[in-house]
C-alpha cells in the first residue's frame, strides 16, 4: 500500500520537472527555429520533414520496444535482427518474385493494374511473415522463462539478435538487396523545398501505428495486457493467459520492426533503396528515443522519436560549422546525448512509470 | 464441491509447506479456514487457483477435484472459466488502471457480452460506491474501495466459488461489518464461498464449517459455532482466555494435534 501511494505521489509530483525540461528545451529550439525560418525558409522547412520524418521511423521502432516490454518487462535487443528480417522478406517478395529458399513465386506481382496494389499485397504478407515470426520466437525461447529471472531473458534476446543477424548476413546473403517502393525517391515541392515520399509515408505509419496502439490498450485484450504489465499473478488469477498476452506483443513487435525496417531503407534514413547488413542498426538509433520517452509508454514512444529526430536532422543541418571536427557522423551521437540529458533529468524516461525495475 | 484430498505441497523442491491437507467446500456454503501466519492458508489458495507454479511449487501428492473433475494441475484461465474465482490477498487491483477496465480483466473469461454486462449490473448493484468511481484510476480508491473493487472484479467471471483471502486485512472495523455483510449477500445469490481469514471471529460468525490449520495440516474442523465455543479456539485464535484467566502452556493444550484426524 505504500509503495502504491509513494508512486501516486511521485506521478503527481513529478509533472513540474517534466513541463519544466519540455519548457526549457522547447523556447530555446523555438526561438533558434524561427531564427532559421526566416533566415532560410527553404532549408528550414526541409529540415524539419527530415527530421519529423527520421522520427516517425524511430517512433515506430520505439513502439515495437515498448508493446514487448510492456507485456513482458523486458528490452528486446532483437529488435534489429526482426527489422531486417521482415525487410529482406519483403524484398524477396517484391524484387524476386519469389518467397525465400522456396521457388514459390509472389502471385500479387501479376496482378493487373498500378503496381503499388501488387505492393501493398506483399507488405502485408510481410506483415504477417514478421508476426509469424514474432510468434515463433516467443513461443521458443520466451514463454519458457515466464517468472524467471528478466536479466536472462534480455540477455536471451540479445542472443537472437546475433543468431538473427547471422542468418541474415550469411545464410541470406544479404548485399544489398533492393527493396522498391512504389513512390521510389521521389517527392513534392513546396516552393524550394524538396520533401520525399517516403517522409511523408513514414510520417502517415506512425500516425496510424499510434492510433492503433491508443484503440487497442482500450480494447479486452489490450486492457488485459496493461493488467499483466501492473500484475502478473494477479492479471493470471482474473484468468488471462499471460502467455498469448506475450505472445501477442511479440507479433505486434516484430511487425513494428519490420515496418520500420522498410523505412530505414528509404529517405531520410537512407537513400539507396536497398537492405544492408548495416539496417539492423536502425533499431540501436531508435534506442535512444525509447529510453527517453519511456521504456513502458507510448506516448513516450511517439514524443521520444520525435525528439531525437528533430535533435540529429537538425543538429546535422545546423551544427556542421561548430562541431564538424567530430566528422561527418557526427549527427549520430545527438541521439545519445539528448538521452543522456533526458535520463539525468528523468531517470525513468519522460512518460515512463517512476518505478526501478530489473533491466 | 470443492474436494481438496491431502495435498502436499512444495516449494522450490524442498520446503514442505502443506502437509496432506485436506478440507470440502460443499454447494452454496460458507466454509472458513484459519490459522496463524505460515500455516499454508495462501499456499492452498495458490493450489485450488492454479497459482503454484509461478512461485516454484508443486503439488506432489493429494488433489483438487471441483464438481468431479482433477483441477490439480490446471491452468489459472482454466480453473476460473471452471467457475472458481479468487479475491487475492492484499486487494491487488490494477492501480493504473480505472474501476470499470479492473472489472473487465474480471470478465476476462467471458466472451458473451450479455453475460458480461449482467455480472457488471450485479457488481454495481452489490457496490453502488463503485458506480460513481467506474471511471477512475482504481490507485485512488480508498483501502475499502479497493477491496470492494476486487470482490467485484472476483464476481465478473459470475463464479460458482469465491475464496477470499484475508478481505479483512488492513481495514476499519465498520468496514469489516461491511465486507462481512456483502460476503453473505454474494452467498444468498447461490455463490458457495472458502473465507481465508486471521479474523477468526468475523470468519465463524458467517461461516457454516470451519477449519483450523497449522503447519499444513487441519488440526480441527467443525460447525463453525462449535469452533466458537471451543477453549482452545477461543484462546487462540479469539484472543479470549479460559476461566482462570491466566494463560495455559502451550504444550497443555496442543493435545489435539496429536488426535488422529483425518488419514495421517
């Protein structure tokens, strides 16, 4: 019964430092940003549908890491591994024709009309591929530890993100696969700014993604997930299956990472269209963005990406004159250190629940 | 009716902490079982719930049958789709979130949405207190809020058997008349209950059998109005002292432990 008032009060309580790092962090960003708004509007407005869209990716990936550390209370580290795995699934699909170490073609690329329809078809056959696997990988090495020790199961998926990216790397050959997209590299004008498809595509998925995630937490099944995220024992003793609620949330995980997996082949991420080895980092850089909002919270999530993606597009575009003695990655390390800052302030993320909990 | 044929429990592979239990709750009855701290009260709740495993124990002998059919090993969702529902020690109600989505983790079970809002009806007619709150966050509710919340989450998946563990615990006097008094409203409506309670005197005066464990076993089982009477009940359970007011050995009036009872 304490500890429960104790957390109340802390909830409450701890609004100020938050408003107060929002405030701060805010004002000073808004006044640089209006600053370069009529200093360089093109340039600006560039910017910030890069980093708005870089965020969107980071805020999808960030979901996946918070559905499957919600239900299960722990960080999966093989978060890169899926992402790459559903992406180069899809390339097969759609660039040849065929599902992989089989020679089953992909019927929807026959299918007459504009191409994106064919596309579409393959992305949720992907879709359901990521969440098949999701399924897969819990069900093996994740539903076994069930009330053991979270330090092993962290430390197990860290495992399969190097066995999965193994398999990827050599049993896959990866090399650069191409993975089309329908809208390519191209993009709209507005005046002289150039803004791509993809940034806004990525920008729509997370929209969609978080109204997904707001319905289903109100949903029966969702309800039942926040209940075993508060409770295990007690959540089992209503009668829920905290198995499918695991089971669930690593389907649901794997197809977030897949899709941010597609994103971060595509602009701003990345420009050549194509699945690398190095993709899987894609989880790594959003890591930054679930830690600051909150390991447990969606909005968080949502906030986290979009934070650490206005502060590496924007920090990239702006700061090259001060810190370009780093070198030319030096955008990179933005991420982190936001985190860093954000951590000191908040030690348990922005949104996250004010309670110490095991990795 | 609930059988329960002497169980053994044990923990971790070797702490031993039922020791061939074996109690009955019977259709439509309120069944009492007490005992002081570390008798097992918890553990036999955990066992008919099909909560042992998450806490590394195991049901090496005996067993738990529910209307004919072995429960022994059955799954939680298993057992409360079967019609057993637990209200669990220390109220443990989903702070995070409101009163109406802890009732619908209660009906969890249910798929049938009339059925699901008959037992809602229920739940607010038994607590009209909570139909004022049913959009709040349940952390909020007072101590006997929370209980009241748990009865009536417990009450959702519409049990044949409710086992309250410790309802009494942490709360006011008058709330405890309260509490009571709801226990034999839900037992009116056909609901057989086993009240776990260190509150022997509230237990007893509700229930129609009770049972006194101590050390994993029964030491004592009776109409619960015998069980009242009984000295050595009222000496040590009731906190009432025999006539001479001075208080007795321990070992004077332990004889009934080495009564022979049930199979042991």
């Amino acid at each position: 019964m304490t500890s429960l008032t104790l957390r109340l009060l802390n909830a409450r309580g701890s609004v100020s430092p938050v408003v107060a790092f929002m405030v701060g962090l805010g004002s000073v960003l808004g006044v640089f940003m209006l600053l370069q708004l009529f200093n360089d509007p093109e340039i600006f407005i560039q910017t910030l549908a890069k980093s708005l869209g870089l965020g969107s990716v980071y805020a999808i990936i960030a979901l996946g890491f918070v559905l499957i550390f919600k239900a299960t209370q722990t960080v999966n580290f093989a978060q890169g591994g899926l992402a790459v795995a559903g992406a180069l699934f899809l390339s097969f699909l759609v660039a040849d024709d065929h599902i992989p170490f089989t020679t089953i073609s992909n019927p929807f690329n026959d299918i007459p009309g504009p191409s994106w329809i064919g596309w579409g078809a393959s992305v949720i056959v992907a879709m359901c591929f990521a969440a098949l696997l999701g399924l897969v990988i819990e069900r093996l090495t994740i539903r076994p530890m069930i009330g053991q020790p979270l330090f092993s199961v962290a430390v197990i998926t860290l495992g399969l993100e190097i066995v999965i990216r193994v398999f990827n790397n050599d049993a896959v050959k990866i090399e650069f696969r191409s993975l089309e997209v329908p809208w390519g590299v191209d993009g709209f004008r507005i005046g002289d700014a150039f803004i791509n498809w993809s940034t806004m595509a990525a920008m729509i998925t997370a929209a969609i993604a978080f109204v997904a995630v707001y319905f289903f937490y109100r949903s029966r099944t969702g309800i039942a997930m926040r209940a075993v995220a508060f409770d295990q024992e007690a959540a089992m003793a209503q009668g829920i299956d905290v198995g499918r609620v695991f089971a669930i949330a690593w389907a649901a995980g794997a197809v977030l990472a897949m899709i941010g997996g597609v994103f971060a082949t595509q602009p701003p991420v990345r420009q050549t269209l194509s699945v690398e080895p190095e993709t899987a980092t894609i989880a790594f850089r959003a890591l930054p963005a679930v830690i600051l909002g909150g390991l447990d919270s969606a909005t968080g999530a949502l906030l986290g990406g979009l934070i650490i993606g206005l502060a590496e597009i924007f920090a990239g575009q702006y700061a090259a004159g001060e810190v370009g003695w780093l070198g030319a990655g030096y955008p990179l390390i933005v991420p982190y250190i936001v985190m860093i800052i954000g951590l000191i302030i908040r030690p348990y993320g922005l949104f996250g629940t004010p309670e110490i909990r095991r990795v | 009716m609930l059988e329960v044929a002497n169980l053994e429990v044990v923990y971790n592979e070797v702490i031993l902490v039922l020791r061939g239990l074996s109690i009955e709750v019977p259709e439509g009855e309120i069944v009492a079982l007490l005992g002081a701290n570390g008798a097992g009260k918890t553990t036999t709740v955990r066992s008919i719930a099909g909560l042992l495993d998450i806490h590394e124990g195991d049901a090496t002998k005996g067993s738990i049958t529910w209307n004919g059919e072995d429960i022994t090993n059955a799954s939680p969702s298993h057992i409360v789709e079967a019609g057993i529902t637990q209200v669990m020690e220390g109220r443990r109600v989903f702070a995070e979130l409101t009163v109406d989505e802890n009732l619908a983790t209660g009906g969890f079970t249910v798929r049938d949405k009339a059925a699901n809002a008959a037992s809602y009806d229920r739940v607010m007619e038994l607590f009209p207190l909570l139909y004022d709150r049913r959009k709040q966050t349940a952390g909020y509710l007072s101590g006997g809020e929370q209980q009241m919340l748990a009865i009536g989450r417990a009450l959702m998946s519409d049990p044949k058997l409710l086992i309250l563990d410790e309802p009494s615990l942490g709360l006011a006097p008058m709330l405890i008349e309260q509490i009571r008094d709801i226990i034999v409203d839900i037992n009116k409506q056909g609901v057989s209950v086993l009240l776990i309670e260190q509150n022997a005197m509230m237990a007893l005066s509700i229930a129609k059998h009770g049972y006194i464990l101590e050390t994993g076993k029964v030491v004592m089982d009776g109409e619960a109005q015998k069980l009242l009477a009984d000295e050595d009940v009222q000496e040590f359970y009731l906190g009432l002292h025999g006539e001479g007011g001075e208080r007795k050995s321990f070992r004077d009036v332990k004889h009934y432990k080495r009564r022979k009872r049930w199979l042991s």
